[in-house]
C-alpha cells in the first residue's frame, strides 16, 4: 500500500500528492532562490512520475533559464516547485508539506551565492556550486 504525501500554497489554490519517497532536504543559496523566496530554497523532491497536480487553478510556471522552470501560486504568491522541463524529478519547497516527513538538510548548494546576513550551517556537506551527493529515492 502506497501512502501519499500531501502538500499545496497557503491559499489552497495549487495542490499536490506524492506517492513515493521524498528526497532528503537541499538548501540552495543560488541568487535566483534568494529572489523568489526571499531567503534561500530549502526543496525536497521526488520522482516525476510520483507526483500528481490535485489542483492547480492558481499554478504559475516562471522560466528564467531556458529548460527549467518554477511554479508558484499566482494568488498567495507561494514559491512550491523547480525542476527540468521533461527531466526524472520535481523539487518541491519543503515549507509546502502538510505534515512533517522526518526529512533533514542533508546539503547546502551554491554558497558562493548565499545571503551575508545568515551563516550556513555547519557540519552539512557544502558546495560552492550546483554539486551534491543527495541520491533521489525510487
């Protein structure tokens, strides 16, 4: 028996289930997260084929870079989803779950970029770019 995970936005307009495993947390510090999220992105993810649209009545798509793209709530205004246009998984803000999942921050990504007005935990596999060892579950 397969047990969804529930998620959405704050006003309910965009909701979603996964009915896999989730992926342990990523921070990204990258400039565009820090943009539309207002800090860095803490994401979770999944396997596309795991992940189903409930309801996306206020679902916005934004692409800054060609291939990739985020989805947002065009009426609360959440920051929710990253991924590769047609790629394996979705990345899913973690402040977006219903319910705590016992994930971790497993990883920071692109410190380089990261904000001068918080310190990046210590003790967490770091890079100064994209690169992770984070494995994406089945």
């Amino acid at each position: 028996m397969t047990t969804n995970i529930f998620g959405g936005c704050a006003c309910g307009g965009v909701r979603y289930a996964v009915s896999g495993k989730l992926r342990d947390i990523i921070a990204c510090h990258c400039e565009q997260c820090r943009r539309t999220s207002g800090h860095f992105v803490a994401a979770t993810a999944c396997r596309r084929e795991h992940f189903t649209l409930l309801q996306q009545s206020s679902l916005q798509w934004y692409s800054a870079v060609p291939g990739y793209r985020r989805g947002f709530c065009n009426v609360c205004g959440a920051s929710l989803f990253f991924e590769e246009t047609g790629g394996p998984r979705v990345s899913i803000a973690a402040g977006s779950l219903d319910a705590p999942q016992g994930l971790h921050i497993a990883a920071h990504i692109y410190t380089a970029e990261a904000g001068d007005y918080y310190a990046i935990e210590p003790g967490v596999p770091s890079s100064s770019g994209g690169a992770h060892n984070v494995a994406l579950p089945e």
